[in-house]
C-alpha cells in the first residue's frame, strides 16, 4: 500500500503495536491488585430503578462486531491502527490512574460479564472493580472516532448507545462510568492526534460507503 511506504507510518505502527503490547501484557497484575482493594458502592438512582437482566450475548456481538469492522478498514487504511493504536495505549493508561484514584465496588445486582477473548487481558479472572471509567464504551467510542466512512460511523455511534444502555441494564458499571468514556476518550483522542500527528497529510481516506 502507498500509505505503508512512508517510514515516518511505519515507525508509528510499530511503535504503537509495542507498546500497546506492553501495556496489554501489565493488565492481568494492574486488574489482580485492584480486585483485592475495597472500595465505596455508589447510590446510583438510575440503577435503583433499572432491573438487571444478563444481556452479555447481546454487548459481546456488538463490541466484536465492532472490532471486525475496524480492522477490516484498516487493512485498507493503516492510519485507522495508528490512530487506535496509539489512542488506545493513552486511553489504558488514563483508565488505570483513574480506577486507581476512584476505588469502588460494583454495583448492587451486577450480573457477570466474562469474555472468553478478552480475559486474557484481566488473567482470566473475573474483574468487577475496574469501574471508573468503562472499558467496553471506551473501545466504541474510540472505534467510532478512528472510522472515516460516514456509514461506519453511523453504525458506530449506534452501537456506542446500545453498549451503554445494555451496560447499564446488567448493572456491570454505574451511570457515571458510561457517561464519563465518552469524554475522556474524546479528549484523549484529540490530544494525541495532535502531539503525534497521526491525521499526518500522507492518510489515506476511503471513499464514503
């Protein structure tokens, strides 16, 4: 691809993929400690009054259908992984620090949710204290924001509100959790587009779906 002959893309793939390999491979230890932690419950009142209901099958199918979409793009567009990659190292990072700061328990009446694919990142074990802020509406909101076809992100925001409404109905996180992904991951975004210049003139933008 032409995109790929540029050295300055090829030296922010591989970098992001170190170390977003790095950071991947700190999680099980990072998640082991805080579950060991107490923390406070939250009075949550839209939780109060919302039953829980496990809905893991539906949050799975939208999360990884997701992410089959963006890598799909991007084998077409290495700028879309260098624009997650990267991201998504500073989005982990903020989320530990604040889950770090935020010590809290779950929910009342949370159901599990265990993915099979993504606990390896947690040591295969079932992590229920890694709340402030959501993970899982943190990976689509970042997915939407690194998509380029306006069908995707239509798709992308979509799924973006039923992750958070499903989230919300098994009581995995509380209101605040889902709220507040949005507008870190957005900020964090922006930022790091900036200092890393990753929206960089050589991108190759795909034709509106």
């Amino acid at each position: 691809m032409e995109a790929l002959q540029s050295p300055k893309t090829r030296s922010k793939i591989l970098l992001g993929s170190v170390v977003t390999i790095v950071m991947l491979s700190g999680m099980p230890f990072f998640f082991g400690q805080i579950e060991k932690r107490n923390g406070i419950v939250l009075n949550d009142w839209v939780l109060a009054y919302l039953p829980a209901y496990n809905v893991s099958l539906l949050i799975f199918a939208l999360i990884w259908g997701m992410a089959i979409l963006i890598v799909y793009r991007a084998l077409y567009n290495p700028h879309i992984y260098i624009k997650y990659a990267w991201t998504l190292f500073f989005v982990n990072l903020s989320r530990m620090i604040t889950i770090m700061v935020f010590a809290l328990d779950p929910p009342r009446g949370m159901v599990h949710l265990i993915d099979p694919i993504t606990g390896i990142f947690y040591g295969n074990a079932v992590i229920t204290k890694d709340l402030f802020y959501s993970g899982h509406t943190s990976t689509m909101v970042l997915v939407f924001l690194c998509l380029d076809k306006r069908n995707d992100k239509i798709i992308g925001f979509i799924a973006i509100i039923c992750v958070m409404v499903l989230l919300l109905i098994q009581h995995i996180h509380y209101t605040i959790d889902v709220l507040a992904a949005p507008v870190f991951v957005y900020t964090i975004y922006l930022i790091t587009s900036h200092f890393l210049k990753l929206d960089s003139p050589d991108k190759i933008t795909g034709d509106e779906a």
